[in-house]
C-alpha cells in the first residue's frame, strides 16, 4: 500500500487544478493506482498509525470495494480527507471516491452522489469520565463544546439541542480529544462509533465517557464524483457481497469491539 501525502487544504486544490490545467482520470493516478479518501485521525474508522499503516472500519471497506473494482492492497493511495474538504477533492478528482464516515445528507447530495449506505452510526457526546454536569445535549447550553470544521453533528446540536453553547470548532477530531483533556471545552460531539474509538484508544482508558445519547442517525456513505452512476453500482454491489460473505460483521466487531452495539447493515438504495 503506497504511502500518501497529507490531504491537499482544499483552496490549495482548486488554484493547483486551475492553474496547471490538470485533471486526473477518476482518481487514477496515471499508473494503476487508486486513490482513496479517508480520515487520518479516527481510531476504529480511519486511523493512521505512526508505522504507516492504516486501521479502521472504513479502511477496510475501502480495502474490500477496491479489491472488488480489481485493485490490490499495493495499488491503492489513501489520501487525506477532513470534513470539509471531501467534496472538492472528489469533485477535482484527487480520490476516485472517500469513504470517511461521511454521513449522506441532501446538503452534500447536491455536490457528490453516495453509494450505499454502509453503516449506521448515532450522534453522541464525550466528556470527561470525572464531569457529572453532563448528561444530556441540553445541558451544553451553559457549557463549551468542540467538533470538526465541515461536520454535520455541531450544526445538529446547535441548532437544535443546546442553541446556546459555546462552539471551538477544530480541524480534527484528535484536537477536540485534546482540548477536551485540558478542560479548554466540555464536550466533544460526533458519531458515536468514532468517540467509541478514542474512548478506547490506548493512553485514554478511563479518561472519557460516552453518554450514550442518540442525537442523530447517521447513514454512512461512499462519495463518488456526481452522475458516476457505473462507479456507484459497482460500489454497491460490492457493499453488498461483503455483507453477504461476513466481511462487514467481521471488520465491525474487529474494529469496534465486541461490547459495542451496532445495527444490521442498512439496505443499499439503488442507484436511480
């Protein structure tokens, strides 16, 4: 598996793509490899380890999607994404398409298309394990709150559960984390699939719990460039065999654990 760069800030993409004049075909990269978004920065979904490799749920859909569009583990580029920047790097062709817990929303729907969807997730709240004060979304009213620049669960919370709150929003989640652990905000809010996954990361064990609040149902989904519609069957029908062949159960319980409750994979929506 190739080594990637860091995801392209998303400005720097459209002035590089515009001034060159360049256009890579689909997320193929002139050599047979495959370009793939992912986050970096997400235990059990999409993680960068410090040796290079790569962990996650998401990584090994990715893995098991392309191995079904015929590229091997070697022929395959993961780049990085962040929330707010998965929709340009599609659109200009950096990636051929991002699974990167990216919820389907009618919003993003007007840019990209998805396939799937693949997972269902719920919105929920971390805090530290020691903080009482919290125990529902309504209580952030009077408190601060951290998530990720481009997310739809800050937007959700404040605009419907806790309109007062204080919000730092970061470009990772790795930096709510910390700035959680310094008591710089109270709360953290995202999927709860991914707070599950840095509740458990080795070093924070005992630091943080979850609330186990479902603000929000998330339907994961694999972005493709929009009107793709041969690249989002294809993504579909190999969704479909991994469910049918035990590869997704198995990479759920690998990824997030035995103890952790999550639902049947969604029914794919067929692509119109």
């Amino acid at each position: 598996m190739k080594v990637p760069q860091a995801g392209a800030v998303a400005a720097v993409i459209a002035i590089a793509l515009t001034a060159s004049g360049c256009v890579f075909d689909d997320g193929d990269q002139g050599d047979g490899t495959l370009s793939i978004g992912i986050k970096f920065d997400q235990p059990g979904i999409g993680m960068r380890e410090t040796d290079g490799t790569f962990s996650g749920f998401d990584v090994d859909v990715a893995t098991y999607v392309a191995k079904e569009l015929g590229y091997k583990p070697n022929k395959i580029e993961f780049k990085q994404v962040y929330s707010n920047d998965r929709e340009l790097l599609i659109q200009y062709n950096e990636v051929k398409f991002v699974v990167a817990s990216y919820s389907i929303n009618e919003k993003r729907k007007e840019k990209v298309d998805f396939a799937g969807p693949y997972f269902v997730a719920h919105q929920d709240l971390l805090t530290r394990a020691n903080d009482g004060s919290i125990t529902k979304a309504e209580d952030l009213n009077s408190k601060s709150l951290c998530s990720v620049s481009g997310s739809t669960s800050a937007e959700n919370l404040r605009k419907n559960l806790a309109p007062k709150a204080g919000l730092l929003e970061m470009s990772g989640y790795a930096d709510c984390v910390v700035a959680l652990q310094e008591s710089r905000v109270d709360a953290m809010t995202t999927d709860n699939s991914i707070l599950a996954g840095y509740a458990a990361r080795k070093g924070n064990e005992g630091k943080f719990k979850l609330l186990g609040t479902s603000l929000s149902n998330e339907n994961y989904g694999i972005g493709v460039k929009k009107g793709n519609k041969e690249l989002q069957r294809k993504i579909n029908d190999a969704l479909k065999k991994m469910v049918a062949d035990g590869s997704w159960e198995a990479a759920v319980k690998k990824n997030f654990g035995a103890n952790y409750k999550y639902e049947p994979a969604p029914a794919i929506t067929p692509v119109s």
